[in-house]
C-alpha cells in the first residue's frame, strides 16, 4: 500500500492522455516511474509486444475513450468484471487495468533483469478480453471518503492497542517518505483528475501506511498467536477499505464522463 501500483499509474496518465492533457511522451515516462522499460503485448494487430506510446494510441484508435484499475485480493474481485481468465490473471498480478470503450483488460508482469547490482524492473503488460459489465465493488468518491475517515480512526486505535503505532526507526523512516511524497509537486494523480480524487487517494494511502506499519512492525503487544490472529483479523477491513478507495480515485475520471461531467 505504501508504493503507487502500475496499474494507478498507467490507468491516471493514460486518462490524461486521453483528454489531451499530456503528451504520449509524458504519459508514458510518469507510467514507467522508476521501472526501466514497459510493454505491451497482445494489441490487435501487432504481433510481438509494442512500447507504451504506440499502445495507447493503438487503444485509443479501439475506441478506448478511459481507463480503469482492479485492485483484487483473494475473495474481493475488486474493480474487476470477469471474463474468468482474465480476473484470474488480474488476481495473480493484484491489480490489473480495464478499459472503457472497448473490451480490452491490461495484467502487469514484472520481471527482474541487469546485472547484480544493477537489477532492474521491466514490465509486460498482457493485453486480455474483458466482460462489458459494472466493476466489482467500487465506491463512489463520496461513499469512499466517509468510509477512510471510519477506518483512519479505526486504524489508530487497533495500532495503539496493539503498541505498533509507529516507534521505531523503520517506522519513522516510512512516515517521513510519505511526508515527502505528500508535499511533493501535488502529484498524486495526473492532470484532469478533480481534487476531490486527490484528497481520497492521499487519505487512502495514509491509511495504507498504518495498515503497513502494524504488519511490517514488529509483534508489538501482540506477542501471542491469537493476539496476533486478532489484529490481522482487526485490520482486514481497514486494508480493505483502502483499496477499495483507491481504486474510487484512480477511476474517477471515467466515473465523471459517465455521468456527463466531462
């Protein structure tokens, strides 16, 4: 939860892209972030995989008008609409990208390569039919918003019982990357996203950030198995929610054209 997924990337710039706010140049140096390179394989009418610019305006001459990103977890398809395969696919990868306007989905594989010591990710983005049907799950912005405030406060409060609210220099130090990422340019979603998809997003991702901590912090108080069976039992909807809103903002652009606002 702490890293923006590929598919928030490439699903944000390639809507932006697709209004015409940014150039394919642009749009796809913010999708590949930090990876080295990524491509796209099994486009109609292109017989080995292509780079991100020549896809995107592949998809967009399909008839791709917007994107939209899965987030699923095992027994919560979320963002997802079927065929099987493809949600199969999409919950190995734990996110994936469905396009509206054309029954076209996007997995991501990541793979490692270069040298030890100079090892890098390049992605493969396979390209799979998708069902025209209504995404599993989804909130609206507002439902996603009211939901976050509950389970921020309902994070707190398991984390302080649990004495892993946050001591410690591996807690500090993912506090302060999230610090400097929030006050970094603003740059939580690409252009032509409303602000209130920001707000959602960043909240999101702050709860993300508690979820992360009391797994990745260390036992705390909960030293016994069952103890520990509690807090994970605790956190599971709040882990949930954050996904779930994720996934509210990064399809808020296509949620907009739906209902007329663009």
């Amino acid at each position: 939860m702490l890293s923006e997924p590929r598919s928030g990337r490439l699903t944000a710039w390639g809507n932006a892209l697709l209004a015409g706010l940014v150039s394919p140049d642009d749009a796809a140096l913010a999708i590949v972030g930090e990876d080295a390179v990524h491509r796209v394989d099994g486009l109609p009418g292109e017989g080995a995989p292509v780079g991100l610019t020549l896809a995107l305006g592949r998809l967009r001459a399909l008839g791709v008008t917007g994107l939209r990103v899965a987030l699923p977890a095992p027994g919560h398809p979320l963002g997802l609409s079927g065929p099987p395969e493809f949600n199969a696919r999409a919950l190995d990868a734990g996110e994936a990208v469905v396009c509206h306007g054309a029954a076209f989905g996007l997995v991501p594989e990541a793979y490692e390569a270069g040298p030890e010591g100079d090892v890098h990710a390049e992605v493969v983005w396979r390209v799979l039919p998708v069902r025209e049907a209504p995404p599993a799950d989804v909130p609206s912005l507002g439902e996603a918003e009211r939901e976050l405030a509950e389970a921020l406060r309902e994070a707190t409060e398991v984390l302080s019982k649990l004495d892993v609210a946050g001591s410690g220099p591996v807690a500090e130090a993912a506090i302060d990357a999230y610090r400097a990422r929030a006050e970094r340019g603003r740059e939580v979603l690409a252009p032509g996203y409303p602000p209130r998809a920001v707000r959602v997003l960043e909240l999101a991702q702050r709860v993300g950030l508690l979820v992360s901590l009391a797994y990745g912090n260390g036992h705390g108080a909960a030293v016994s198995s069952a103890e520990m069976r509690a807090r994970s039992e605790a956190l599971r909807p709040v882990e949930r929610t954050a996904r779930r809103a994720q996934v509210a903002a990064y399809n808020a652009y296509v949620e907009e054209r739906e209902r007329g606002g663009r």
